[in-house]
C-alpha cells in the first residue's frame, strides 16, 4: 500500500505539471480558431521550421506524460478500506465492543455487527451493550455477567453454558435462541420476547426477575418448576415474576 501511495503521487505530481505546461504560451489555440494572420509570400526558413518542429515534438511528449499519469491515477489498484474489526472467536479473548449495525429491537441506530459471528468463550463481563444485535451467532459459553443488554437482540443464536449472571436482559429478542444451561441467576429479564422456539432446557434462574415476559404456559410451567429466590434488584420473588400461582398442578 506505500508504494502504490508513492506511485499515485509522482503520477499526480506529473499530470500538474503537464497541467501548468497545456496552460502555458506553447499550447495556444488551434489555428482555425486563433487570431487570423497575414500570411507571408515568403518562404519559411530552416531555423524557424526546426524550432516549430520541436515545439511540436514538445507538445506531443507532454500530451503522452499527461495521458500516463492521468491513467496511472484511474487505474492504478487501491489497497482495499477494511471496517474496523476485533478478533473475537474460539480464544475466548476479552474485548471491547465498538460500532456497526442496527439490532432488530432498534432499527436505524448504529450498532455492533456481531451477526453469524462465532464468539464462544468470548468474555463481554460489566459492559454496556444495550441493543447491541448478536443475531446468529454463536455466544457458547460467553461470559455476560453484569452486563447492561437492554434491547439486544440473540435471534437465531446459541447461549448455551453462557454466564448471564446479575445481567439486564430487559426486552431482549431470544425468539429462536438456544439458552440450554444458560446461567440467568439474579438476571432481570423484563418484557423479553420468548416464543415456543426458545429452547429453556437446563437454563438456571435463580432469582431472576420475569415480569412482563410472556411465556408459553408449558414454558411458564418448566420455569415454575425450577424458580426460586429473590431478585436482589427489583425485589421481585422469581416465582412471583412468572405468576406460578396461576399455573395448574404446581
């Protein structure tokens, strides 16, 4: 990429000068379009045609320097503009998130692309990644305790063995999420979207918080049957937060 910034300068350096040289005294207008002279009886002496010549071979050289140069600028391949990027995958590396697209609960707003992205044992602990679009992908054992994902959205994912302990899960997308053995201990998972492809088996909930989340009632009473404690936030009872007391046979 530095040669070809070098190459692309000297061609511009070249095409300017060749610019300055067409707007000189040389290049003039054409003939037929110039002042009209007296034209002499006189034949033209040798000197004067020489010096024409190469006047003539001068312009021409210049029309050819200004062509490559011009062509060079057009042509000339460009190293390719990548997106900023971090490498996350099966290291498990902590990182950072930064920008990208827009997540299904919030359309329009920028946010990280983390779509079809293979993240398994990646380590997002603590951070704020409200609406942050994890769609597709796979989050297998990701670290995700205390973190603020508010309007996020794992459609289509896989959360399974993953650590959401003390999380805000509030209206977060987990329509055709993979959640088995999810750990949700103290989450607060409010108004989430949970649908029948939601797969709950295993998943851990102590003490968190349901409210406003609509369950399908084989769902409602699987979660029932393992929900205890209190969530330490809202003060909210887990059994409380799915209305047990509304399921049959418990």
């Amino acid at each position: 990429p530095g040669e070809m910034a070098l190459l692309k300068s000297v061609a511009f350096g070249a095409l300017l000068v060749a610019s300055h040289a067409f707007s000189g005294p040389s290049l003039g207008l054409p003939r037929a379009l110039g002042p009209v002279r007296a034209v002499s009886s006189a034949p033209r002496t040798a000197p004067a045609a020489v010096r024409m010549g190469a006047e003539d071979v001068g312009g021409a050289f210049k029309k050819v320097a200004a062509s490559i140069s011009l062509a060079l600028l057009l042509f000339a391949p460009t190293a390719p503009m990548h997106a900023e990027t971090t490498t996350v995958g099966e290291t498990g590396a902590s990182f950072k998130v930064l920008r990208g697209a827009s997540s299904t609960q919030d359309s329009g707003s920028r946010r990280t692309i983390t779509r079809g992205t293979v993240l398994d044992n990646s380590v997002f602990t603590k951070q704020n990644l409200k609406g942050i679009s994890f769609q597709q992908s796979l989050c297998r054992s990701c670290d995700f305790s205390g973190s603020k994902l508010t309007g996020a959205s794992f459609f289509d994912g896989d959360l399974s063995n993953a650590n959401m302990e003390g999380a805000e899960l509030s209206s977060v997308n987990f329509e055709m999420t993979c959640m088995k053995d999810a750990n949700l201990k103290n989450a607060v998972v409010k108004g989430a979207y949970v649908l029948a492809t939601t797969k709950l088996d295993g998943i851990i909930i102590d003490g968190a918080d349901f409210s406003d989340t609509f369950l399908r009632k084989d769902q409602q009473r699987y979660l029932c049957g393992r929900a205890t404690g209190t969530n330490p936030k809202t003060g909210v009872d887990t059994k409380d937060s799915l209305m047990c007391d509304q399921v049959k046979g418990l």
